[in-house]
C-alpha cells in the first residue's frame, strides 16, 4: 500500500527488526562507506548498491543510509550556511512545504527517523507524485506554527510541488491554520520549489539535500522541533 494511501505516517510492520539497536553498527559503516564513496565521485546509485550488498541490506535500510549519507564536502557546506534559529527574528522564510509537514506527520506517528551525517532529521516517507493528508497533518501544521511562532520571523512562504496531487488542497489548508492563528504566512503551489527555495533571499527551512547543496542560508528547524517538541519520537541516529 503506498505511504499516502494511509490514515497515518507511521513505521513500516519490518521497521522494529530492521531498525533495532543489533542493526545500527552496520548501518553506520554503510553511512560511512557510502559518505566515502560520494566524496570520491561515485554515483548514488552504484555506490549505494555496492555498500547494500556489500552488508545484505534491505531496501528499506538502503533508503535510511542513503538519506544519511553525504560527502565530506557536501556536509561542512551545509554546516557553513547553517543558522541558529534565533536568527531568524525578523527574517523572510522559505519553507519547503512536503518536505517538512511529512516529516513532523512521520514522528506524530511513530514513524522511523534518521539523524543525518549534517544533523538534518529524515523520514523514510515519499509522496510519489501525489499526496494524501493523514490524522496528524492538521496537528502538524499548527505545531510547526506555534514553534515557529517563538521565534518571530516577518513572514514565511510556504512552498508546494504543484506537480503532486492535492498540493492546492494542502496549501488551502496551511493558509486556513495561519488565518486562524493570526501568523505571517502565505502558501502557494509552484511548479519547482527546490529551485526557489534554494535561490531566495530568505532562510530555508528544508532538510531536502538539493536545496541545502544550493541555499546560502537555511536552519535546522526539523531537527529542533522533532528533538525539543516530540522528543519521544523514533530517532535512529546514523551520524558518523
């Protein structure tokens, strides 16, 4: 069944086996490995087949060690551009509207996620062209709002895949909650978000490796409100 067809945004039934505290020693080599490989030129897509079979690991443990993994460079990179949260105060934001909604949805339901070798924290969710709100969408909407809220940024543009289905809905809605609670928000589909986000003159709020590759600014806004505010969340940490 595919992640957007269910009612909520939890673990998959293997996720307890293949995520449990006998496996992590081999899913950090494979971060490793996998990071050392990238740094060196190899392709995503060979290198993570190389270190998967290398370690028999199951599709799923791939997925997690691919969305840990990242080159040297591309780590203190991200690192250089990283800012506090308190520097946000004032600040326009640009949010990256699936990418973060899906991931606090994925904790509020006891989904897996990773802390990655650039801190960001990763679900192992995808919308694969078309997305479906679940039970906690609506509470994740406002808990990112009332976090936010904290640190008083000017404005925040949320932005959405137009692409994927139900994207227009989803936007509707994150305007609908901000109306209600009086918060400097907008939300709009566009048809490239990573483009924009990467590019704007605003922080980015994103834990999508393409846009932190690219943005001169961005925080670490996933990470704090999982860590700070569901901290009995599922968090399997794979830095190396």
């Amino acid at each position: 069944m595919s992640p957007d067809s269910r009612r909520h945004r939890g673990a998959h039934p293997a996720d307890r086996r293949l995520f449990a505290e006998d496996q992590l020693p081999a899913l950090r080599e494979a971060v490793s490995d996998l990071s050392w490989l990238l740094g060196r030129g190899y392709a995503m897509n060979s290198a993570l087949k190389l270190v998967g079979d290398r370690l028999s690991l199951t599709e799923r443990q791939r997925l997690a060690v691919s969305r840990a993994a990242c080159s040297d460079r591309q780590r203190d990179f991200r690192r250089g551009n990283c800012v506090p949260l308190e520097s946000v105060r004032g600040e326009h934001l640009a949010i990256d509207g699936f990418n973060l909604l899906i991931t606090i949805e994925a904790a509020l339901s006891g989904g897996v996620l990773v802390v990655c070798r650039d801190a960001c924290v990763r679900d192992l969710s995808g919308v694969h062209g078309s997305y479906r709100s679940v039970l906690e969408t609506e509470r994740a909407i406002r808990l990112a709002g009332e976090v936010l809220e904290e640190f008083a940024p000017a404005s925040a543009a949320w932005l959405l895949d137009a692409p994927i289905s139900n994207s227009g809905r989803l936007a509707g809605k994150i305007a609908e909650v901000a109306r209600a609670h009086e918060w400097p928000w907008s939300a709009r589909t566009v048809n490239n978000p990573d483009a924009e986000i990467s590019t704007s003159a605003g922080i980015a709020i994103s834990s999508d490796s393409v846009i932190l590759d690219r943005a001169s600014r961005w925080t670490n806004f996933g990470y704090y409100l999982i860590t700070r505010h569901l901290p009995d969340s599922w968090i399997v940490d794979l830095r190396v």
